[in-house]
C-alpha cells in the first residue's frame, strides 16, 4: 500500500475552495477596476468632477475601520489555534461589528448621492463607482455573515478560511479607495 504524496495545497490555511473563490472574486474585482480605469481616460475631467462628490473622508474612515476588523480576524485565528474559544468568538463579533460600521457609512454616502440626484446613469463615473462598491458591500455582508458561521464552529480551519475570506474584502477596499476616491 502507497501512502498519498503531500501536495503544496495540504499547506494553504482554510480550505482550498475558498482559495478558488477569492481568487475568482479577486479577477472579477480586477476586470471591474481596469473597465473603471479604462473609461477613465475616455472623460478625465468628467471622472474628476464626478469624483468630488464622493465622501473621501468616510472612506478614509471605512479604510480604517476594514483593515481594523482584518487585524481582529487575524487575532481570531491565533486564539483558534491556541484553543480560546470565548476570545476568538469575542473578536470575529468585533470583525463584523466592523463590517457594520462599514455598511453603515456606505449607505449614508449612497443616500448623499441618491438626494443629489447622483445615480446609475448620472455619469460613467457613478455606474462605476456604484458597481464597484456595491459589489464589494455584498462582499462585506457576506464576509459578517460568515465570520458569524465560523465563530460557531470555532475550529481552526473554520476561521482560516473565514478570515482570508475577510482579507480579500480588505484587500479589495484597500485597492478600490485609492483608485476611485483619490485619483
């Protein structure tokens, strides 16, 4: 009887088809930022002017409050593996918390635009922008909703796989903030 060979796999933290989705919502969220970017140089100073519209201060806050709930799922998954239940429950609920608080100025900055008349088909820029960043509030959403599920399990490989889950929502805000707040 052979034994299984190891692959390279056997070492990636959570679950392999979270891999395959994050890396599939990565590419999804790639492809949207090059059109956003594309259609950019089409109407710079359209984009520019449309821009100004944007709450840069709330999304500067929400750039801190996504990398704070990262750092609180990473912290989730060292108390997963040292067996603490209670803490790693205590701050995956500080993570989607978080998520919350991110929801929560999202929507007051759609609010602002839908009472300015600022929707879909106002400008490129806004079905963009929209796309992009609702996008990504679904992503959020589901990002608590699963951070929920695996501080139930509260195993290990649980919470691997929810926190790089989480990570790839950070790491999405982080890239789409710059590029569609500030430049």
């Amino acid at each position: 009887m052979t034994t299984p060979q190891a692959s390279v796999l056997d070492d990636l933290p959570g679950d392999l088809m979270m891999w395959v989705l994050i890396l599939s919502e990565l590419a999804v969220f790639g492809a949207g930022l090059m059109g956003f970017l594309a259609v950019r140089l089409t109407d710079p100073a359209g984009f520019a002017e449309a821009q100004t519209h944007l709450h840069r201060t709330g999304a500067g806050i929400n750039t801190l409050v996504l990398v704070t709930s990262g750092w609180l799922a990473a912290l989730a998954l060292e108390a997963a593996r040292a067996g603490r239940r209670t803490r790693l429950r205590a701050l995956l609920a500080g993570a989607a918390l978080l998520g919350g608080v991110f929801l929560f100025l999202k929507a007051q900055e759609y609010a602002d635009l839908w009472a300015a008349g600022l929707t879909f088909d106002s400008h490129a820029f806004y079905t963009f922008h929209m796309l992009l960043t609702g996008f990504h509030a679904a992503h959020v959403l589901a990002g608590i909703v699963l951070l929920g599920l695996v501080g139930w399990l509260a195993t290990p490989r649980a919470v691997e796989a929810g926190a790089a889950f989480w990570h790839m929502v950070d790491l999405v805000w982080v890239l789409l903030f710059p590029v569609v707040y500030l430049i």
